[in-house]
C-alpha cells in the first residue's frame, strides 16, 4: 500500500493517497485518472478482493459531513469516482458514481469483510446531469449517504449503513477503473465539518 503523504488541498492539510494515481492535479479542486485495473471490492459474488483503487484521504472524527461535487468521463465497465470512508482494507463504505452496462448508476458499496452493493439509475431518474453532489453524514453507529444532481444540496438518501462507533477512520475522493485503461474524473469541490 503506496502512500504519499501530507498533501494540502480543498483548505485541508493531511491529505495522504492510497494508491496514487500516476496521473493527478491539484488546481481548481482534484483532477485524476484512475489507473486501469483498479478498485475497492472484496469477495461477494466475484470471488475477488481488490485494494488498488486510488483515494486522497485525510482522517475524520466521530461525527462529520464530507461533501464533494464531481464530473466523470464515463466511458468503459465500472468506472466509478465519489467517497470513501475507510478504517483498514476490509472495513470500508464507498460511494457515488459507477458506469455498468453502458449507465450511470448512484452506488455504494459498504464492505465488513465483504462487500454489498446498491445502486439507483441516475439517469432514469434525474434525467442526463453533468454532475452529482454526494454526502457522508458519520454520527454514531451509522453512516447517511445522500445525494444531488448538477451540484444542488444532498437531500435524497442512497443508504442507511452501519459504521463502527469511535474508530478512528480516513475519508476523502476516490476513483477506479476495474476493466477500463484510465478514468478521468474531476472533483470541484469538497466540504467538511466536524459534528
């Protein structure tokens, strides 16, 4: 596990990579492409595990709101960009956009040593938008995912999900191509708040 440490972005200090990108830019928010044959998945269904997905991560508190407007070059199967939300590598939440079968769909995947997915059909029920906001909301034992289209404030939940009470745990953007040679994805902007 590569790690490049102690980047300043978005306002923040501390932002640390898992799994670097070979190609990334800080200006004007975070511009990245996800190296081909990555992603965050462990186990279910596919009988794989895979850590290699790339994330700009920063640790958070017990209680928190991270936000993040970002836009995608959707192209080939599963390329996806968002959030996530990690303790190690197998105690992880991940969310926001994924390409299947030629859609985008509003994913998140929460994994306790195994991974579950579910996901909305963006544009089946928002219309074709150039951008999504997605939110995770930590407080307690439960993490709330809510999201909006072309930048407005999150209000509609994508899922409800437990995460363990006062673990100390990074968040930030992430990206991944599992099947695709290069994602590019842009994130302009990203909040947050503590409580």
């Amino acid at each position: 596990m590569e790690r490049v440490e102690d980047q300043t972005l978005f306002g923040f200090q501390g932002w640390r990579w898992l799994n670097p990108p070979e190609n990334w830019l800080s200006y004007a928010g975070l511009t990245a492409t996800a190296d081909g044959g990555t992603d965050f998945w462990r186990t279910t269904h596919y009988g794989f595990v895979r850590d290699t997905g790339h994330a700009l991560l920063r640790p958070v508190g017990a209680e928190f709101r991270l936000t993040t407007r970002f836009f995608g070059d959707y192209r080939e199967q599963y390329d996806q960009a968002g959030l996530l939300l990690r303790i190690d590598e197998a105690n992880w939440i991940k969310t926001g956009i994924e390409y299947v079968d030629g859609e985008q769909l509003l994913s998140a995947v929460v994994t306790r040593d195994v991974s579950d997915w579910n996901v909305v059909p963006l544009q089946a029920v928002h219309g074709d938008v150039e951008s999504v906001t997605i939110e995770m909301h930590r407080s307690g034992d439960t993490v709330t995912i809510r999201y909006a289209p072309e930048g407005e404030e999150p209000r509609t939940v994508l899922r409800l999900a437990y995460f363990p009470p006062d673990v100390d745990a990074e968040a930030g953007p992430m990206c991944a191509s599992p099947d695709g040679s290069g994602f590019p994805v842009r994130f302009s902007d990203l909040t947050y708040a503590e409580g």
